[in-house]
C-alpha cells in the first residue's frame, strides 16, 4: 500500500515549525497506529536520484487538541524528515508546494519514503508502485479509494497509465455495466453519461449550445391569416429550422443529479485528447469540493444556459438557484487517460490538482493467452514481460509499455496478423522509431516491410529467439487445479525477474521455496521438519497450498492429482534433512493467480531474520 500527499507549506518552510504533519484520518487509515507515540524508521529517496538513500528514525506524537499526528525530532537529536527535505534535498516553500511525497509500508515499524516532483508524479513513479494500492490524499479531503467497494469514494478521478491497462474497464465494471455483474452492483443506465474527448471538443459539445434543429409549423396561407389544411381537416406543415438548447453530456448529467438522490456518474474517456482548460472553461471552478462533496465555489451561468436549467429544473433547483451552478454531492466525474498518447493537449497543475489520481499498472494477467505464428505458438505473458522490460530500459518510460489488453484477441489467441498489424506496428511506429528500444531483428538492412515479405515469420521467430522466448509447442499454459497456480512444466522461467534472500545469489522464482528453506534451516538449524511445515503453513497470507511437503504429503499429492505424473513430480524441489525428504513447490502463479507477491510480502514481515527481494 502506497500513500502519496502533497506537500503544505509549513513541511517546507523552516521558519513554520519543526515538524511534517498528518492529519488523523491519514494516519488511521494508512499507519494503523494505535496510541499517542510510534517510532518509525523511514528509507527516504528521491526519484530523481536513483543513488540517493537516507535511514530516518522519526517520532510520531499525537497532538490531543487537534486530533493530528507530528513528527518530531528524537531526543537523540537524529534527524527528522522535515530536515530531509530541507538540507538534503533543497526544497523550498515557494518553488515545490505542488510536489508530492510517497511513504510506501515495508513492515509493521518499516517505511519508504519517496520525494515526488510534480512532473513524476504522473509517470515515471509508478514503477515502483507496481501492484499496489494507491491511496491519494488530497490538499481538501481524507477521502481514501472505499475498501468495501469497488466504486471509490472520491468524486473525481483520473485513472491513467499505459495503453490497454484496463481502464475503461475497471470504470465498467464498478458500474456494474457488464451482464455478469452482480445486480446489487449495477448503476442504472439512466445515470451513468460518458463522453470522448478530442482535439475537435470545446465547452459547446461538452456542455451544450444553440444548434440549428430541424421542426415543423403550419403552412400558412398568402395572406397569412389561414392555414392550408387537408381534406380530412389536419393542417399542411412545413420543415423549418430553428434554434434550440442542446444539452451534452456534462449538462445532462448535472441536471440528472439534481432530479435523483441516487449516485449520477459522467464518464470523460481520453481526457488528455482534448484541451482540457478550453473544453470546461470557468467550470473548472466547480470542481473544488468542500468536505460534503458540493463545489465550494460557484459560478454564473450564462443567460442562455440559465434560462435552459430554470425550464428544466425550475428557477428554485439548488442546480440554477439565482443563476449560479453547483455541483452536487452526488455527481462523479470519472476520467481515463493513456499517458503514451503522441496527440495529447497539456493539463497545467492548477486543472490536475483538483483530480485525485489512480494508476492502473500492468498486471500481466492474462496468462492463458498465445500468439500463433502459423502453429508456432508463445505465450502472450511472457511476450509482454520481455518487451516491456525492453521498453523500461531502453527508454526508461512507462508509458509505452504493452498493457494486459492492448489487444483483445478471440478465443484468446493471437493471430499473426493481429500480431503483426497491431502489436508490432505499435512497437516500430510508436517505441522504436528513434532506435530507443532493442526489440526487433539487428540487421542493418532490417525494415517494418520485411514483416511482409515472404518470409516475415521467420523474422518474427528470429525476433522472439532475440528476446529469449521458447515456443510452448502449440499448447495452452496449464493451470493446477489443486493450488491454481501456473506452472511452466521445467526450470526454464525465462522472464527476467529474480530474487534473493538476505542479500544474496540471485535465484529464479521456481526456486523461491527451496532457496528460502536453505536460508531459513542456516538461520535456525534445530527446527524439526514438522516444526518448518506447521510455520511455514501458518503464515496469513495467498500461498500454494502445497507450499513445503513431507513425504506423506508429497505422495499423497501425487496420488490424487491428475493428469501427467512426471509433470506433478517437476512440481516440486526435493531436499534432504536430518533424514528426512523435504518437497519444496515450483510452480509460483502469475498474473491474476499471483501468489508469489503476498507470500513475499508476508515472510518479510514476520520475525524471520529473512528478507527476499525482487531484482
């Protein structure tokens, strides 16, 4: 979990007090603390250089009149964070107000701390925020994403990051606008409104204008005093053009909030595509909201669209009253935003700090996916993790990385010509087109057309041999049952993370538990292989359930699973102790059946003497 805020003006100012403050819902709902004092050590970086690192030994103090939590000074006379940001970093009250700060949890008494310039902010950081809960504080609002919820509580939202991450998705899905959703969870149509932005949208097609509509009047006769009529009585008409209020999609969702108590949603896809300061004008004013979510400024409306609301809502409706507009507490304005977009329009910080901000990461989850060239098939996970670690170093940008569902392939297989025409279009024209990123053939004489010639599939194969990538032999990535995990079938994890345990040989994940089984035996070499088993099980968190087996445990796991009995024997790492066969499990899952994560997470955290890293 990651909790990200922006600084206030006494954290940099050493004039203004000696301490970094929190306000009491940050500090409940993100440091759990319990009590009036904590001591919490904090590993302090900066993004902007990588090399920096600075240990902190901090006090928190809660304040009994405000009900808010201080860091003070130890008596030690350590130094305290305050002075981090001062000394070490040079910040200053005037020039990094609208910088930011991250505190990422480690343990239960462990912090790292990142320093967040405005510009990373939105980029480059989340890196390190990878598969992780983002709780964004405002300057205004202790309002935090609703942990009982799919839907957050925040009523204003950009959800960003790189191409096909799934953002509009995940929107979907929180309305319930998907057939499987539950019924409880479903939004009625009737309030939810979206719109696209782009480079052609202003304040007319978002909010609405007079536009020429086409109507009928009677035919009136020469002289003007009688109409023509038809033999069965009914007057003649005749099409006219008239000028009529036409309200867009912010405005029917203003007035939609002010006719129901119910949740109205406004859904604004590609926010960055149009120009945001033309597009919402001076209601950008209306997006400040006060503590119960209504704008705490209001604004004027025009003549034309006062007169509109006043016929729609009646001249008393909160919504027009005395001509001003007000956004009411239960209107959401949901946004998505791909930061890799080449026709993007700037947001200027004033427009971006009215937003609360959520990354959707890449995931890597779906794992079952292939790429077929012409019956030579990859896996689509492992495809993605290797460009996209490609792409990180190369161009040190995020935002061009392949999302989970930059494509979206039938029956989850990827043709070659979806392969090609999508995916590596995208990877020649957008990633490579400078030579940034080394991920196609080498060839001096190598070119996008070459794709297309004859023998363009074996350049395709030549170039995922380039990036490691062994074929699966035309099957699907197979799931077990039992632990629903993903396994690979040998040793031969070609995706380039790895791991250590306290600092030290570098291993692949298949070899997690057997690693961690050496190190935790070297550490505590009385242990009974009943007494490793029971720990090891008991630990609270998403694990494989056949995580470390005796030999009645491993037998019985050979007995009753199914499908092929050297493939479950490749499952496990034997290890001999005191005697006795030690079975270690193999096959870590990925993607959505991530397990490896929390179970790292989890042992960090107990007192193991044991730490395992991702490298």
């Amino acid at each position: 979990m990651i909790y990200i805020s922006k600084f206030r003006s006494n954290d940099l100012n050493p004039s203004k007090g000696k301490q970094i403050e929190f306000n009491k819902g940050v500090v409940d709902k993100f440091f759990n603390f319990t009590g009036s004092e904590h001591i919490v050590d904090f590993e302090c970086h900066s993004v902007l250089n990588p090399n920096l690192k600075e240990d902190i030994q901090v006090e928190f103090k809660l304040s009994p009149s405000r009900g808010d939590y201080k860091i003070y000074q130890n008596s030690d006379g350590t130094k305290d964070l305050k002075d981090f940001f001062l000394d070490t970093l040079h910040l200053e009250s005037d020039k990094n107000l609208d910088d930011y700060f991250a505190i990422k949890k480690k343990n239960s008494t462990k912090y790292i701390l990142y320093y967040l310039p405005k510009d990373i902010i939105f980029s480059n950081f989340f890196s390190i925020a990878a598969n992780d809960q983002i709780l964004f504080i405002s300057e205004k609002s202790d309002e935090v994403k609703n942990e009982e919820s799919d839907i957050p509580k925040s009523r204003q939202i950009i959800y960003y990051g790189a191409p096909g991450t799934g953002k509009s998705h995940k929107i979907k899905e929180a309305l319930g606008e998907y057939e499987d959703c539950p019924v409880d969870k479903k939004v009625p149509k009737a309030n939810i409104f979206r719109t696209t932005f782009h480079p052609d949208s202003d304040y007319s097609t978002f909010v609405g204008a007079y536009k020429p509509t086409k109507g009928k009047r009677p035919l009136y006769g020469l002289n003007g005093g009688l109409t023509v009529r038809l033999n069965d009585g009914e007057d003649l008409n005749e099409d006219v053009i008239t000028y009529k209020f036409i309200p867009q999609a912010f405005l029917n969702a203003y007035m939609r909030a002010y006719q129901t108590e119910d949740k109205v949603y406004l859904i604004i896809e590609e926010i960055n595509r149009g120009n945001c300061a033309q597009i919402f004008g001076d209601l950008f004013q209306l997006l400040d909201r006060d503590e119960n979510g209504k704008s705490e400024y209001t604004i004027k409306a025009d003549a034309d669209l006062k007169s509109f609301l006043e016929e729609k809502l009646g001249e008393d409706n909160p919504g027009i009253k005395d001509g001003e507009l007000c956004l009411p507490s239960n209107l959401y304005i949901y946004a998505t935003m791909n930061t890799s977009d080449q026709s993007l329009f700037p947001i200027d910080s004033a427009f971006k700090r009215r937003w609360d901000w959520e990354y959707e990461p890449i995931k890597y989850k779906n794992t079952d996916w292939v790429i077929d060239i012409d019956g030579v098939k990859y896996r689509w996970c492992d495809f993605q993790k290797e460009v996209n670690t490609h792409i990180l170093k190369d161009t040190s940008s995020e935002d061009k990385m392949l999302g989970d569902y930059f494509v979206n392939p039938p029956a989850k297989v990827i043709s070659y010509n979806l392969f090609r025409n999508k995916i590596l279009f995208y990877l020649w024209n957008d990633v490579c087109k400078d030579g940034d990123a080394d991920i196609f053939p080498t060839d001096t004489d190598f070119s996008f057309s070459k794709l297309y010639d004859d023998d363009g599939k074996q350049l395709v194969v030549s170039m995922m041999n380039k990036l490691n990538l062994t074929p699966i032999n035309g099957e699907h990535v197979e799931s077990d049952e039992d632990d629903n995990d993903i396994f690979d079938g040998d040793d031969n994890d070609t995706s380039s993370i790895r791991y250590s345990i306290n600092d030290g040989e570098r291993f692949q994940k298949t070899n997690l538990a057997s690693e961690l089984f050496k190190e935790y035996i070297r550490l505590y070499p009385d242990s009974s292989v009943e007494e490793i088993i029971s720990n090891w099980q008991n630990l609270k968190c998403k694990k494989p359930k056949h995580l470390i087996e005796n030999e009645v445990g491993y037998q019985s796991y050979i007995k009753q699973s199914k499908g092929d009995k050297t493939k479950n024997e490749n499952r496990f790492e034997q290890i001999d102790f005191k005697g006795q066969k030690v079975y270690l499990w193999k096959g870590w899952g990925d993607g959505i059946h991530d397990n490896i994560t929390p179970f790292i997470e989890c042992v960090n955290a107990v007192d193991w003497g044991i730490t395992i890293k991702r490298v």
